[in-house]
C-alpha cells in the first residue's frame, strides 16, 4: 500500500492512513495500548507460558514500530530516537505535530481568526484549511459557536465578495456553517461562469497591411511646382510652415512604419465593448478598444480582416497605461506600440509580446501568472469561461481621459494655463527645458479655463420692502463665550 510520507505539514491526513494500514495488518492494539506489554511470570509453573506471550508481543510490537517508521519520511526519523515501543513512537509524533497545549491552541485561534483568501485564491482550498483547523480545535474541547464560525468564514473572503456579505447578514438568521459552504461554492461557481459581456461570439481575424493610395506623380507635381505663396502654409499634421497634410513627410513615414506587421487578433461584430483585458496566444499585437487609454499615439492607415470578409479600421497605435492588481497591490503596466481598435469587443494582451519583453507565463487551471526574469509576478489574469481576464483595480474599468493626462494638459497647467497656440511655440522653439508635447496635439478640454471665463448674473436691481414685523431677519450670532454676560448669556 502507497502511503504518503510522514512530514512536517501532513501529519493529520498520515495519521488516518497510517492507523487504517495498522488496522489492516492486525498491530493497531499494539500503537493504541489496547494490547499492554505483557510481564514474565516469576512462577515457575507460568514462566515457561508467560515467556511465549511476552516474545508474541514483542514480534507483533516490532511489526507495529516497523510500519509506522517505513511511513516517515527519513528527515523524520531523528524526531524518534530513543522510544522502544510502537506506542512510544505513535504518542512522540503526536506531542510534536499534534500538541494540545497552550501555545497550540493560540496558533490554531490566530490562524482561524486572521486568515484571509486572496482575490486570486480556491475557495475550496480556503474553506478546506479554515475547517480543518475547526477540526482540530475541536480536538483539543475548544469548541467554536455556529454563528461565530458562520461571521469568521464570511469576513475571510476578499472584498469582491461584500455584496455576497452583506445579502447573507441581512437576514433574521445567519445560516448553519454547512448551508453557508454550499452558498460560497455556489457563489464562486457563478463568478467562474460569468462573461464580462453577452453578445456574439468572438472571431478570428487576421491584420492586414493596408497601404495608403497616392500618386508618386502628383505629390512631387505638387512639390515641385510650389510657388512661393506655399511658405506661408502650415501643415495641420507636423505643425510646420511650408506644406499642407497632404505633402507632409512626417505624416507619410508615420502611416508606412506603421503597417508593415501583420497582426492576429480575437474580434467581435458585436458593438458591445469591454474594458477588461484578456490574454490572447493567437494575437501578435496588443489591442486597446478605448482611446482614452493611450497616452501617445500615432494615426496609422490599416485594417482587420474579419473571416466573412469584413473589414474594421485600425485607426491609431501607441502607448497604453493600466494598473494590474497583484496580491491587492497595484502594479503599474506600459504596453509598448499598442493597436487602437474601435470595434474591438475586448482589449487583447498579447502572449507573444509579453514572452518577447522577457516575461514567462504559466497557465493553471484558474488563472495565468506572468514574471519577469527576477521571478516577480507582474500580472495575474482570472480564468472566466475559459478565458484568462487580466485583474486591475476596480476603478481602472471607469478610467477617463483625466486619468491618463496628455502631455499637452499637463504643460497648459504648468505654464499657469497658457494658451495652446503659445504653449506649441515654447515647445517648437524649446524655450522650456524638458518641455514635451505630441506632434498632432488635439486642442485641450481645461475645465478651469472654462469656468474662469463665466461670467456670474449679476444681482437683481430691485428690491422688496418688508411690510410685516419679522417678514425679513439678519442674525449675526457669536459664541459660546467662555465668560458669561450679566444676564447669564453666552451667545
């Protein structure tokens, strides 16, 4: 019979299959004191029987001791130097592994009280060990209230599982310890089921290079043959002087770099969109549906092929900053040269890239972790029907542009909210050490500005008299008063 070797953290489940093991092979009386060691006989008409039954019980002891040191592991073994008997070793392993004095049961008490299941935990696992250690409470006659063991369990979970909390302590009575077992299993069953968002179902698309169309010809034409009215144009793209969009360099290099991969990507016609990202093997390329996210970006001229034929632009590619949650802690995230994809249904992180930026993911069966060549955990995704959604903060599924401010924002607040047009001549001409802007920088939304040139309504030019006594009453009060008036007053 296989057994699993005694050692420091198995001794409970090693004491049930080892007494069955003795059981089996007929020596338990021999651990358990039921089968006391027999004395010889000082009489010589009994000697000669008393001497057979004290041999018997030193064979049958020895196959006891024997069964019980094969089952330890040999890191073990030094915990029993110097016990003779079966039962001596059987009751030296429990006063190491199983004591029930003071300190044991402080230690059982503090880790039922304090212990906490982590937003990435197995709810099983979590409710395996907080009973377990019940169990050998009980062991020791410390017995834990159902009512209180009910609030321990309920405080225990992570605070994703408040709203299911609450709904339980709202009720008249708190239900028995079993009933709440099967309501958490439930509880995290339907978590597991949960999509983040209904609709259709997701299709495997292809990103294909879309060059823009023009005309060699015409665009030096146009650059050859102009005039000298030409050096007063600006260019809305590059902001400078001399050309228009249309014969831009910096917009043309921009558009070509920008369309030479080929990306793969997981793609709904659903309208529908979710802010959550989900860890994709078959995407080549990070995929952002919101634009909001993006801290830079670049207007590129490129396509995903959907597998009827359908086509989605891709409109821009850039920068995009998260916020993952690892063990409740936030961890900062950059993902590198990031397609924007309105008619993305979910955000897409790339396998390929994270393994290329020297990252390894392992997969389990409830989650996927990611780390750095230090072995640090950089980000862990949840797996919800069958796909692996990364865990942010909770407000990073409500991020709005505020929260990843433009460089633009940042330096009209600086420069004590200076217009735009002023603000883009201090970067052109790099007045302003380490000044930084975008080079298609998008007019600004200051709130401030804009509150700043309201005007208020003036107040009314008429008045009204009061005609009856108190009809109008001003009160200036003062007070308490640490000295009191004459008259007893304190106000």
């Amino acid at each position: 019979t296989r057994l699993e070797l005694l050692s420091k953290s198995n001794y409970d489940t090693w004491k049930i299959q080892v007494e069955a093991l003795l059981i089996k092979n007929d020596t338990w009386g021999y651990v358990s004191g039921e089968k006391p060691k027999p004395t010889i006989s000082t009489d010589a008409t009994m000697r000669e029987a008393s001497l057979a039954t004290y041999n018997a019980w030193i064979t049958g002891d020895r196959k006891a001791k024997s069964d019980l040191i094969l089952s330890m592991n040999p890191s073990e073994l030094k915990q029993i130097k110097g016990c003779e008997t079966s039962k001596d070793v059987w009751d030296k392993l429990e006063s190491i592994y199983a004591s029930k004095g003071p300190a044991r049961k402080a230690t059982l008490l503090k880790s039922l009280m304090l212990r906490k299941m982590p937003d990435d935990g197995d709810v099983k696992d979590h409710l395996n060990d907080l009973f377990d250690a019940v169990d050998k409470l009980q062991s020791m006659n410390v017995e834990i209230n159902g009512d209180m063991l009910a609030v321990i369990i309920l405080y225990s979970l992570p605070e994703s599982y408040d709203t299911f909390r609450c709904a339980i302590e709202s009720r008249d009575d708190l239900p028995d310890v079993e009933t709440l077992k099967i309501k958490i299993f439930e509880e995290s069953e339907a978590r597991k089921r949960k999509i983040s968002d209904d609709g259709a179902g997701a299709l495997l698309v292809k990103h294909q290079n879309q060059q823009p169309h023009t005309s060699n010809n015409k665009t030096g034409k146009n650059i050859k043959n102009s005039s000298s009215s030409n050096k007063r144009i600006k260019c809305n793209y590059c902001k400078k002087i001399g050309h228009k969009a249309a014969n831009c360099y910096a917009k043309r290099n921009s558009e070509q770099n920008a369309g030479h991969a080929t990306e793969t990507a997981l793609l709904t016609t659903n309208p529908a969109k979710s802010k959550e990202w989900c860890l994709d093997s078959g995407c080549t390329s990070h995929l952002c549906n919101n634009k909001e996210l993006f801290v830079e970006t670049t207007n590129i001229s490129s396509g995903l092929k959907l597998a009827n034929n359908d086509t989605t632009k891709v409109e821009a590619k850039g920068d995009v900053r998260i916020t993952a949650l690892v063990n409740k802690k936030e961890k900062p995230l950059r993902l590198m040269n990031t397609l924007y994809v309105p008619n993305l249904r979910t955000n897409l992180l790339s396998v390929a890239k994270i393994v290329d930026n020297n990252h390894e993911i392992t997969f389990k069966q409830d989650r996927a972790i990611v780390r750095n060549l230090q072995g640090k955990t950089t980000m862990i995704a949840k797996r919800i029907n069958d796909l692996y959604y990364l865990q942010e903060k909770p407000e990073q599924a409500c991020i709005t542009s505020e929260h990843e401010r433009s460089h633009t924002k940042t330096w009209h607040e600086r420069l004590g909210h200076l217009n735009l047009k002023d603000v883009r001549l201090m970067w052109r001409n790099q007045s302003v050490a380490g000044i930084k802007l975008e080079a298609n920088s998008i007019p600004i939304d200051c709130k401030i500005c804009a509150a700043g040139k309201l005007s208020s309504t003036p107040f009314s030019s008429r008045g009204r008299r009061s005609s009856g006594a108190l009809d109008l009453v001003h009160t200036d009060i003062c007070g308490p008063m640490r000295t009191e008036s004459q008259g007893g007053a304190r106000y």
